[in-house]
C-alpha cells in the first residue's frame, strides 16, 4: 500500500511538471504569435501616415544657354502656372522593430524622417515668345518641365507638409502604443528622437 502511495504521488507530481512545462511552452508560442501579429498591425497602421498638399507657382523660364544663339536669332521666354499635388509621408522599410517576449514589449528602434513620397503637376504655358528663327523644340518643352518641377520640389521644404507628416507620426506612435495595450503589452520608443513638446503631448495621453 506505501509502495502504491509513493507511486501514485511520484505520478502526480511528474504529471504537475509535464503539465507546467507543457503550458509554457504553449505560452512562448503564443508570445511569440502576439509579437508576429503586434509587429504587423503596426507596420499596417503606418502605411497610413501620409500627408497631401497642393501648390500653384508661376515659373518664369528663359534660354539662358545658348546666348550668341538668342542674340542672333532671337530669345526664347515662357511664363509657366505649375499646379502641384505633393504626398509627403513616411519609407516604410525604414521603421525598425523587435519584440522582446520576455518583457511583452515591442521596441521602435527607428522611425523614419518625413520625405516626398510622390508629385504630380501639370503646366500651362502662357505669353509664350520664341526667336524669330530659334522655336522651342522638343528638347526645350522637357527641360523647362523638368526645371519646372524641380521648382516645386525645392519649395515643399518650406510649405508646413514636413511638419504635419511628423504630428501624424506622432499620433501613429500613440495608436500603436494602444494597440499593443489592448493585449496587455507595452511599446517602447525611448530610442526615438522627440523634442520636449512631442514627449509631453504623449505623456499626457
């Protein structure tokens, strides 16, 4: 009966052990499913960052190139209205992140800088003049277009884009930390960059 009593304790408590470790095995699977899951809705969250501006420049252009050419056979000038739609958003490639499943945090070790995702304009071309003997060519009409272009390009820096893509990463920063609260973990992103006005507004949150 003793002989029965100890095998019968020796089973239950290799029993409790198998079981243990069966369910921590089960629990490191499912950190690791929660990580997978966390780290994708994130990067879904952020395809959404991107802002969109609108822009109307008047470009003047003349061939200042071919100087002799123009003072024989005339110069050539257009006044150009560049009507622009700007996407300035955020490389997604460029957003690191790991889990730690020990600790159930994911840590943003990265965020990207807001860039100029995408531009398209559209030219209309007005008091348009060529030389008597020197007509705008081909060649002429997709360098004033592409000059024209670049025009607005180097405008958008100065336009409040920039600065209303980085409000809208901070927003996407705060969703993804409520997201990762929704199942009980954390989101660290100590390693980002903010300036002290951004790190209060997520204090405060």
């Amino acid at each position: 009966m003793e002989f029965l009593f100890i095998g019968l304790a020796a089973g239950a408590i290799a029993s409790y052990f198998i079981f243990t470790a069966f369910n921590k095995d089960r629990s490191k699977v499912k950190t690791k499913e929660q990580s997978v899951v966390l780290m994708e809705k994130i990067r879904s969250v952020c395809k959404f960052i991107t802002v969109e501006g609108d822009f109307s420049e008047i470009y003047h252009y003349e061939n200042l190139k071919e100087k002799y050419i123009s003072l024989i056979f005339g110069k050539k000038k257009a006044i150009i209205l560049i009507n622009a739609k700007a996407h300035v958003g955020f490389d997604l490639s460029k957003i690191k992140m790991e889990s730690d499943n020990e600790k159930k945090q994911i840590i943003l070790t990265n965020f990207p800088e807001p860039e100029l995702l995408t531009i398209e304009t559209d030219f209309k071309y007005y008091d348009k003049r060529e030389g008597w003997a020197n007509p705008f060519t081909t060649s002429d009409l997709t360098e004033i277009n592409r000059d024209a272009k670049k025009h607005i390009v180097d405008k958008i820096p100065e336009s409040p884009l920039f600065e209303q893509a980085r409000k809208e990463a901070l927003n996407t920063v705060l969703l993804m930390e409520n997201i990762v609260q929704t199942i009980g973990w954390k989101l660290d992103y100590s390693a980002l960059v903010l300036d002290e006005t951004e790190q209060k507004k997520i204090e405060k949150k």
